[in-house]
C-alpha cells in the first residue's frame, strides 16, 4: 500500500500553476477525439491513397514550421499564460466551424488551422512548465502534464471510433468545447508565471542570456543538436503509430478497423495512466538520455510484434503496451533533458526550432513512406519506419557519452541523474 501510495505522493510539492496545467490538460484531451483519427478520415472518408495522405501531412507539416519559431519567439518574449489562452480560443473557433459546416475539404483545412494554433501554443505551454518548476522537480513536472495528457484520452479514441461513420460532427464539438473549458481553468486559475528562482548546482545551465542569439546558443551547446536530431527521428518513426497503423488495420479489417484503431488508441492512454507514475518513480535516477534510449527499443519492439503479427487481433493490445511503455520512457526525459541544459531565456525558442526540425524530418519520413505503401507494400514502408528508429538509438547512444562530458553537473547523483539536493 506504501509503494502504491507513493506512486502519487511524488507529484507533491511543486507549485498551484502546475496542477492546474495537469487539470487543463485532462480536460483538453477528454474531447481530442478527431486528430487520432485523421488518417481514417482522408482514407475512408475523402477516398486518399496512403500517398497522398502523405502529401497532406507534408503540406500541413510544412504550415507548421513558421508557427513552431513563431510560438517559440513568443513564449520567450511575451507572457506565456496569455499565449496559451489566445491560441486556444482561436483553435476553438475552427473546431466550432467543423462541427457545424457539412463534412468536406473544408472541415480538413479548418482541423489544420486549429492544428497550427495549437502548435503555436506548444513553446508556450512547454516553457510554463519549466519556468514553473525547480530543475529537480521537472521530470515529475512534465510526467504530471502527459499523465494528465493521458488520462483525459482513455475514452476519446473509442469514443471517436464509434462517432467515426456517421456522428464525426459530434467529434468536433466537443473538441472545441472541452478545449474552451480548459482555457477558462488556465485563465481563471494560472496567476502567478514568475518563473522560480533556482540555485541549485544542477540549474548552472539555464542562467538567462537575453541578449545572446539562439544560434550562438545552439553553437555553444552542440550536444543539443544531436539530441535533436536523434529525438526527431524518434519521433518521425513515432508517427506512424497513427499513419500506418490505422493504413494497416482499414487494410485488413475494413470498416471495423477504424473502431480497432479507437480501441488500440484508448489502450494506449490506459497503459500511460497506469505506468508513468511507476516508470517515473522507478527511473528517478536514470539520466533522460538513457530513458531515451529504452524508450526507442520498446518503440521498435512494439511495431515489430504488430508487423509480425497483423492480422491477430488480440497481439494488437500486446503490441501497443510495448510501444506505449517506449513512449512513456520518452515523454518523460524529452522536455526535461532540454529545459536542464539551455538558458532559460531561450526555452520557446528551443522548442521552436527542436519542432521545425522534427517536422522536416517527419515529413520526409511519411512522404517515402507513403509512396513505398503504395508501390510496395506494407513491409517496405515498415522498413523505412525501423531503419529511422535504429538510425536514431545509434546517436542516442553516442549522446550518452558526449552528454555526460558536456554537462557534468547535471550528473552528481548516483546513476546519471540529475542531482536531487536534500530537503532542509
């Protein structure tokens, strides 16, 4: 009962805001129906091929660039609680119109524009939560955020899976209805933004630097280059848990592989809401890096199984809990290994240009992928997707080294961890 208490207990202590955000976040995602279920859309419903549909994600990808360095800019400059709440309400509005324009292209463009509000948002949101928390608070500061994340997604998928044929329009409401009441939570709620002072041994990296360029910073840190690198193509591969997945079981199982895929979604956020307060509290201890790279080879284990295995329905739910623990791992040392090691003036932008990066790489990934499922098969395009992850846990562990020399105080505490100082 002890153990299981704790599991709970280690999200005290940090600051009102921060638990706020948690509740804004599971309110959101109580109504992220629609973006799981985007590919199904554009297949089953606008009649793309596995191509084009990679071309749209591109086109999209590539109107995301700008607002990623935009809301990165902003997060640094502006008062980042307003950021969130203005992008918020606009995305709001565009969920709004789908729901009420009859299903067309139109609907798509408008789930595209929300997208990129919300992506705009993100360096914001992000950034809070860094400014928000002690360096050795912050990975049970962002694994509150994403459980929170999860927990509000248990039911959306399958719900969005049962909407999908002829209640989509559903969908769309209570997206932009649940986004509304997490807006007002954050607007009401988040008063204070004044970022901690912090002075422990371990926060020495993340002294402001207003005036310095973020390529001056980028240069003076080019370890965070290869993180980057390696974490987008992590996620590049990532991404095809809800493009090639969903591509595979329409393929296989028709009609009712669009509520698979909903009920494979829900899994998903049921497995992170069980074990990431286990793996965080059970990997305190291990640098993010390395969480990284475990992260990586459940990923690349989970798509292996369902690979081999399509077809079998009940290996699907085997092959989803290995995927979701990788991504667990890395969801909780992504933010955290950045926000450690770069000045606190340059986090939006960081997060800016670590997004601008991961979409040239993912949309070069789901255009060949795309293509390669339709000329060759499934298999070539799951080819493409192992290669990225392999390709990507390479440099992860030449990171692992080149980390260690380039941050050594981060790395005082038994096991690589970032140093916990003791309570006074």
């Amino acid at each position: 009962m002890n153990a299981i208490t704790g599991l709970f207990t280690q999200y005290r202590g940090m600051r009102r805001e921060i638990y706020v955000l948690f509740f804004g976040r599971v309110v959101t995602n109580l109504g992220a129906m629609v973006w799981p279920m985007l590919t199904m859309i554009l297949n089953q419903k606008m009649g793309l091929n596995a191509a084009g549909i990679a071309w749209f994600f591109v086109g999209s990808g590539v109107l995301m660039l700008p607002a990623n360095l935009l809301g990165g800019k902003l997060a640094d400059k502006f008062n980042k609680k307003w950021n969130i709440v203005v992008f918020d309400a606009l995305s709001i509005v565009c969920y709004l119109a789908c729901a009420a324009l009859p299903l067309s292209y139109a609907t798509v463009v408008l789930m595209v524009l929300a997208g990129v509000f919300q992506s705009m948002e993100y360096p914001s949101y992000n950034a809070l939560v860094a400014d928000l928390t002690l360096t050795r608070d912050r990975d049970r500061a962002y694994s509150l955020q994403y459980l929170g994340s999860n927990l509000g997604l248990v039911l959306s998928p399958t719900i969005a899976g049962l909407l999908f044929n002829d209640y989509l329009w559903l969908a769309f409401l209570v997206s932009g209805i649940s986004i509304g009441v997490s807006t007002l939570l954050i607007f009401l709620l988040v008063r204070d933004v004044t970022p901690v002072e912090d002075t422990d041994t371990a926060a020495v990296y993340q002294t402001a630097r207003d005036k310095t360029s973020l390529f001056a910073i980028l240069k003076e840190n080019r370890v965070i280059v290869l993180y980057v690198v390696a974490i987008a193509l992590y996620y590049a591969a990532y991404g095809q848990y809800t493009y090639l997945m969903p591509l595979d079981m329409g393929a296989v199982h028709g009609e009712s592989g669009a509520v698979l895929f909903g009920t494979v979604s829900s899994l998903n956020c049921v497995v992170v809401v069980i074990f990431t307060p286990i793996i965080t509290k059970l990997f305190a201890r291990v640098a993010d890096v390395k969480k990284i790279l475990i992260g990586e080879l459940l990923v690349a284990g989970g798509y292996v199984l369902f690979l081999t295995m399509l077809g079998l329905v009940p290996v699907y739910y085997v092959a989803i809990t290995l995927f979701t623990w990788g991504e667990v791992f890395t969801t909780i040392s992504d933010s955290p290994y950045v926000s450690n090691r770069i000045p606190a003036s340059h986090r939006g932008r960081i997060n800016g240009f670590s997004a601008v990066l991961g979409s040239f790489i993912q949309g070069g990934a789901e255009l060949t992928v795309g293509h390669l499922y339709d000329s060759h098969g499934s298999l070539a395009a799951w080819a493409v997707v192992l290669g990225l992850l392999a390709v990507g846990a390479v440099l992860t562990v030449w990171l692992i080294g080149r980390d260690k020399k380039a941050y050594p105080a981060l790395y005082a505490a038994p096991g690589g961890a970032v140093a916990m100082p003791k309570e006074k």
